[in-house]
C-alpha cells in the first residue's frame, strides 16, 4: 500500500491523520481528567486532637493535564495541517516547474 507513495498521496492522508490526532488527544486528555481528578479522604489519628478526616483535592492538577494535552494534540494536529499545505504547495511548484514555459 506504501510502497508507491507520491508526495499527492502523502498529502491526501494527511487531513485524516490530523483528524485522528487531534480527537484522539482529545480523548485522552478528557481520559487523564477523570481519572486524576477526585478527591481522596483518609481518617487520621491525631494524639492530642484525636480522629480527623484529611482530605486531598486533586481537580486542580486534573484541569492542567487536561489543558497540557488537549492542547499538545491541538498543535500536533495543526502541525500536520500546515505540512499538508506546505507539500501540497511544493508539489504545484514541482508540477509547474516540469510543464516548463512554452
């Protein structure tokens, strides 16, 4: 399947892995969200004060790691959006430098 590849077939898959990139990141960060993000609370024995209830709230970190990846896979995929224009580009020059002038 990939082993006569052209710059115009390269280009043409591209867009759809850009897509897949992009939703995929997506999910994985929604993904990192829900399972950093809780709040764990543990009974401590304290000798003077006796039992307290300690708590440990991680929906801030949660929040950033989703922000970090979702936003990793957004530059990812527009990454591969620019060098699909960027080849496609290069390919017209190509295309137009071969046909010569006259």
């Amino acid at each position: 399947m990939f082993t006569n590849m052209n710059t115009r077939t390269f280009v043409q898959w591209l867009a759809p892995i850009a897509a897949i990139v992009f939703v995929a990141g997506w999910i994985l960060a929604i993904v990192a969200f829900i399972a950093v993000g809780d709040e764990t609370c543990t009974t401590t024995t304290i000798p003077l004060a006796g039992a307290i209830e300690t708590c440990t709230d991680t929906a801030a970190v949660s929040v950033i790691l989703l922000m970090v990846v979702g936003f990793g896979a957004t530059l990812g995929a527009l990454f591969l959006l620019g060098l699909r224009h960027v080849l496609a580009t290069m390919e017209a020059i190509e295309e137009n430098t071969r046909r010569g002038s006259g």
